[in-house]
C-alpha cells in the first residue's frame, strides 16, 4: 500500500484565502449590497450543522460558537429580522416584508442545545434542527464522523478503500488526511455504504460517537418544546438519495417523518436534502417531498429566497454559513446572494424548478 503523509496543497489554501477576501472585500466595500439588489431577494436560509467551542477541536469542521455569534450579530447589524421557515415562506407573498434570514442546523448535535441555543436566545432567533431517524435511534452511518475520528485519534490510517496508508501524526496531516477521505467520499457517495471494517479496523465504535455528538428521543422533544426550536426532517438513513430507487427515496423521506411526528406528535412540515445537491437527481426528490406533504423542503445550493419560489418552495436554496475563514463576511455576502451570483457567473438569480401538479399548489 502506497504510504502518504497528506499536506494541504498551496491551491487549496489559495482558493480558501481567495474566497475569504473576496468576501471580506465585498462587505467591507459595501459592493455585496449592490450585488444584493439583484441575487439579495426577500431573504435567506443559513446553514449550519454543530457547534464547536474551538474548530481545531474537529479538525476545522462545524462552526465555532464566537463565529456563531458575530453573524447573529451582524446579521440583526444588517436590518434583518430572524424568523422561522414558516415566516421566511409568508414573508415571501409580502413585498412590504422586512428582510430576514431564517437558520438551519443539520443532523441533530448535541451541541445545537448545549452551544447555539443560548446564543439564540439572545437574540430571539429560531432555528430548524433537521434530524435523521438514524441519528436519534444510534442506527446511522455517520461515516463523516467516522472519518474524523479516525483522523483526531490515529496517526497512521489504513485507508484500504483508497489504497493508501495515511501517515498523519500532526496536526496539520490530520487535517489534511481528513479533506482527502472526505473528498474522495464526495466523489461517490456508494464508497460511504463500505467503510464499516475501516472504522472497525481502527476501533472506532459509530454509535458510540454518535451518541456522544447528537441528540438522543429525549433530547428532541426537549428540543421541539423549546419555542424557538422546530425539529424537521433528515431521513431515515442519511444516505444519498440518488443511490436509491424511487420506492426508497419514498420510503426513507417518509418513516423518517413518521418517526419524528410520532416523537413529537405534531406534524413535520419541513425537510432538508442530505449533502444537497451532488446527492440529488433533478426534481425526483423534490416530487416526492411535496407528495409526502413537507411545506417545504431545502437544499444547500446558495442564494436567497424570491417570491417566485414560494409557489413549489421544495428545492429552496441555503447558504451555506458554516467557514473558518472571515466567518461574518461570508455570512453577510452569502446573504446578499453574492455566491449565487457567482456560482452561476451573474446568471439568474433564482431557479424556479417545474414540479408536476404545481399547478395545484396555492
Ligand atoms: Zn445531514
């Protein structure tokens, strides 16, 4: 097996710095609020997944609860209101609305209660937590945290599935070794169904660490009861859904809702696309979502949110919110749709995917 000692290439740490300071330029020129004007929209969804006290901690994933509060911050700073998915969609049949940006955590940490919450509640901000069955009950494949465990704990990893032992005692390799498996995973979500020996090889327990990141039933309820928390839906398995058939698209969306409105017993109006759109094809799943009754569903594609979205809102956009580099100008740029513009080289500023049956919609 070919040995590596795995460094963050200069053309990564260029691009990462690159697009910290074209952010920071942006805000700071003041130009992301003329960019605004045409990608800013009514408002936005904003991205996050946990929340970590210092972000060297997990090997530069999740976002730091400082960073956390600075885009609260500036956001309020910004003249925008905090509201939930519910309000960010009313808001969007009303021109006169006030600018917005609605937050999402993903997955279902622990640390949204123990870290975020009382930075909410600050500033009376709510939140949706969208939660995979598999997360709750210990059953998921949360083979990303797998992957870093593996990095934090080993120094060498026998990365058999990529045909390479990696040798990675420093601080700087694990980090390093931790991009190359997880990008390398991106590429072909089917290699995620075959890492269970890998993490068995190095002793990493998956429900142990699940259990010990996320919040088990009781801690959902907890959490569902806390006014500015709503719980929405993950999935049941947390697996790309473009590796399944339509029968278990169905079926992983839906007993995933079940559960939760069984936990709860309320209904789930909300869903959330695992990894987005690489794990998507087209609007098959957006189809099944509004047939399984979601208000609404979203994805991780950025841009803000336009009134023309609001007829069929079940492949919205989110902003992503969650860098380690000029946090809160990333936030405010991306709020102003400044990475939408780019992404599609100053092309539209939203796309307004044709279910069937949207015509049935009101
Ligand atoms: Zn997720």
């Amino acid at each position: 097996m070919l040995t590596l000692t795995p460094k963050v290439t200069a053309k990564v740490r260029l691009k990462a710095a690159v697009k910290a300071g074209v952010s920071s330029l942006l805000v700071s020129s003041g130009v992301d609020r003329l960019i605004g004007r045409r990608y800013g929209g009514q408002g936005v969804l904003l991205m996050f997944h946990e929340f970590v006290t210092s972000t060297r901690d997990t090997l530069g994933q999740g976002c730091s609860i400082a960073d956390f509060e600075a885009i609260l911050a500036a956001l309020k700073a910004s003249g925008r209101d905090f509201v939930t998915c519910d309000e960010a969609l009313r808001r969007l049949h009303d021109p006169a609305a006030r600018p917005f940006a609605a937050l999402t955590f993903d997955d279902g940490y622990r640390s949204n209660i123990d870290l975020a919450l009382p930075v909410m509640q600050r500033y009376s901000a709510p939140a949706t937590i969208f939660v995979p069955t598999g997360m709750v009950d210990r059953s998921i494949n949360a083979w990303w945290l797998a992957l870093r465990e593996l990095a934090l704990t080993c120094d060498t990893i026998d990365m058999e599935p990529m045909g390479v032992r990696l040798q990675c005692s420093s601080f700087e390799a694990k980090h390093a070794a931790l991009d190359c498996m997880t990008a390398w995973v991106w590429q072909d979500f089917s290699r995620a169904l075959d890492l269970g020996s890998l993490f068995a090889r190095h002793g990493v327990s998956m429900p142990a660490l699940v259990d010990r990141l996320a919040l088990d039933e009781a801690g959902v309820q907890a959490a569902d009861r806390h006014p500015l928390i709503e719980i929405g839906a993950h999935t049941t398995t947390h697996r790309a859904l473009r590796l399944l058939s339509p029968d278990e698209v169905a079926a992983d969306i839906g007993e995933n809702k079940r559960y939760l409105e069984t936990l709860l017993g309320r209904p789930v109006g909300w869903f959330a696309y695992p990894y987005g759109p690489p794990s998507i094809g087209g609007t098959r799943e957006a189809e099944i979502v509004r047939k399984l009754g979601f208000r609404g569903a979203v994805t991780t594609d950025p841009g803000a949110l336009f009134p023309a979205q609001a007829a069929a809102p079940f492949l919205l956009p989110r902003q992503n919110a969650e860098v380690p580099a000029a946090p809160v100008a990333h936030a405010l740029a991306g709020a102003n749709g400044v990475f939408r513009a780019l992404a599609t080289r100053f092309g539209p500023p939203f796309d307004v995917p044709a279910l069937d049956g949207q015509g049935d919609l009101t």
